[in-house]
C-alpha cells in the first residue's frame, strides 16, 4: 500500500514594505471610493436645483398671477381732496423777453393756494406741465417724459415756485420719450408759454409771450 505524501503548502510570508503598499492601495480606493460617491450626490442635487429652476422660469407668470392676485391692491385712505382749478390761482413769468436758437431760457412757475381748504396738487413737471406754442401748433409739453410726483398738500395763502428750464426744444410731435439731446430745435420765431394742471386743465396760467431770435 502506497501512502501518498500529502505535500504542504506553504504559506507566503509578505514583507512589511508589501504591507505598507497594500494599506496604502486600500486607502486609495477608499478616497476614490468616498470622491465618486461625493460627485454623484452632487450631480443628483445640482440636476434636481437645475429642474426646479427650469419650472419656476416656466411658470414664473402663473406663479406671479397667483401672488398678484392673492395680494390686495392697498386703497387710499386720505380724505383730502385733489385741488381744483378753484382752489389755485397758476402764475409764469419768463427770465428774459428772447432766447437765442438752440439756446435756454428759464421760466418760474408758481402755484398759489386761494381756496377755504385744504387739498393735494402735484407739482411735477408731469403734473404741473409747462407747454410751449407757435400760434395754433404745440411746440413742446413738459409731461412727454415721466417724472416722479411731487404731491403737494396746499392751505390758504400757501404757495409753491419752482424754476423750469426749456431747451428750445421741439418734442410735440413724439409719441414716447426719447433721449433729449436728440430731439431738434425750434426756429427763430414768435412763442407763448403757458403752465396748465394736468389733474385741472382748467387752472393754467396767463401766457407768457417772448421770441427765439
């Protein structure tokens, strides 16, 4: 009978310098395991920001519709009235009888309050407009381009005076305001200037009449 030599293996003994490196390899996995891991969970919420900022540009009118609608519209609680033309007396005069072309002249506007009560005028140039004429055709409005108001509340014996500059410009046949500088000159003519409530059209002032030489 023949015994078979059962051969033993050996085992493998490994340097501790193949250690080192085997620990270190295994931390390197791990690093990139975490970094991958990290970038994948970055994708997936940068895409989920992504799509819901695409939907919100999407619907951002309906959304705005909806807050626009849900919030009221505030309403005005003052019981002061609005001045009419009988409650202020308008007044124009003009720094110099002529101007030369393409030159400026400066007029001074003054509102005067001659009624009982109180009340609210706005003095801007889009409220208090300033309108210059060559016989029967408008020159110039100072309400072409929009201005802030300037809500004035007025009593008896108030008065307020403001100085408005006009370029010897011609603006009336504009539609919507434009860059000043573009706009042309007038020609040396005969002019009348005159200052009128856009809220009462009925207040205005005398006429002031002076000439572009």
């Amino acid at each position: 009978m023949v015994q078979q030599v059962r051969k033993r293996k050996r085992k493998r003994k490994i340097s501790k310098k193949q250690q080192a490196i085997y620990r270190r390899r295994r931390i390197m996995v791990a690093v990139i395991l975490v970094l991958l891991l990290a970038l994948i969970v970055f994708c997936v919420y940068s895409i989920g920001r992504g799509v819901g900022a695409v939907n919100t540009l999407i619907h951002h009118d309906e959304v705005y519709a909806i807050s626009r609608d849900a919030t009221p519209i505030p309403k005005s609680t003052s019981k002061v009235k609005k001045c009419s033309a009988n409650d202020l007396t308008l007044q124009l005069s003009s720094k110099s009888q002529s101007v030369g072309v393409g030159g400026s002249l400066e007029f001074t506007a003054t509102i005067v309050h001659e009624g009982s009560g109180s009340c609210l005028v706005d003095g801007s140039d889009g409220g208090r407009v300033l309108t210059i004429t060559s016989g029967t055709e408008t020159i110039y409005r100072s309400d072409l381009c929009s201005s802030d108001s300037r809500w004035l509340l007025m009593a008896k014996g108030d008065k307020d005076e403001q100085t408005l500059t006009w370029n010897t410009d011609f603006n009336a046949t504009l539609t919507e305001c434009t860059d000043e500088a573009s706009w042309p000159k007038v020609k040396a003519g005969t002019y009348i200037a005159q200052i009128a409530l856009k809220d009462a059209p009925k207040a205005k002032s005398d006429p002031v009449t002076f000439t572009v030489e």
